[in-house]
C-alpha cells in the first residue's frame, strides 16, 4: 500500500515535504501523506505554534482577572491529523538515536533538514522521559510529545519547501 501511495504523489507539488518529513522518528509514508492531504501546504501558518493551535494540540486556558488556569488541549480543528501525530509520538518513549530505516530515509533529504530531524528526535526522546519521570500519565505525555512534535513538522516543511516563515528562517 506505501508503494502505491508513494507512486501516486509522484510530481505532488508537495512531494519534497512529504520526503523530508520521512526522516523524522515515527513518520512513515501514510503518517506524511495524511498529514500533507489533511492539512495542505504547512507553511501557511506563519510559526509552529499557529499550526498546534489549528490541530488543538494546545492547553485551554480558563481565566479571571489575574488568575489563570491551564486544562486539557482544546481538541479543535483536525482530529484526524491530531490522533495519527499522537500515535507518531508514541515512538519517543525510546532512547534517541538514528536507526537504519530512518538513516535510510534521511539520506533523501538535505543536511539541514536531517539535522532538524535530528534534535527534534533529541528533544522529545528527552522530553518523553522527562515527563514520564515527573509522573505524568503516559497518555498525556504522548500528547505532549505530539504538540512539541509539530514545531519540528513545520520546521521540516518550511526548509523542504524553501520558504521562511516568522521568527525561524531557513539556511
């Protein structure tokens, strides 16, 4: 089946995206394509923290004067793409390091884009063990993962497809 969707983005004006994003920990073909045809052209949104606030991957916040409390994620927009980088995130709970199948994948993409990669999968091995550690729920921490895991999508998306986006500038 990942071969015949990888056939059929052939020439996809988004084929480079959906490449470079393969070389992230715990995205596959069908995780890259259902997020590319669910959400578009990922640059749109002008930093990573816009595109975690359309996936209701952020905290809602109840407030009053100067009281401020943060609960669950609001779950707005996509759930779709929200549960499939939910399920990616479940692959940080393992010690960071660069498996042959990633190693094999990354190797498609640019130097830049692999090493973006790279420290995502740093940061949120790391960030998995340190919320798990801190006794969060494993459920909660995944979501956690998945919010941290999106600024890394866009930062993938934005230097696959060359263009730079708000306060983070390609090179």
């Amino acid at each position: 089946m990942e071969k015949q969707i990888l056939l059929a983005v052939r020439g996809w004006s988004l084929e480079p995206v959906l490449n470079s994003l393969l070389a992230m920990r715990g995205v596959n073909t069908i995780t890259a394509v259902t997020l590319l045809a669910e959400l578009g052209d990922i640059t749109r949104f002008d930093n990573p923290k816009q595109l975690m606030s359309y996936l209701g991957l952020v905290p809602s916040e109840y407030s009053s004067g100067s009281k401020r409390q943060q609960g669950s994620i609001t779950k707005t927009g996509n759930g779709h793409v929200r549960r499939v980088l939910v399920e990616a995130a479940w692959n940080y709970r393992f010690p960071a390091r660069k498996s042959r199948t990633i190693e094999m994948r990354a190797e498609k993409t640019s130097e830049r884009v692999q090493a973006i990669a790279w420290e995502g999968q740093k940061r949120l091995c790391g960030r998995y063990q340190k919320l798990l550690t801190s006794g969060k729920l494993k459920q909660k921490v995944c979501t956690a993962v998945a919010r941290e895991m999106v600024g890394f999508v866009w930062a993938i998306a934005c230097e696959a497809s060359g263009r730079v986006h708000g306060s983070r500038a390609t090179a």
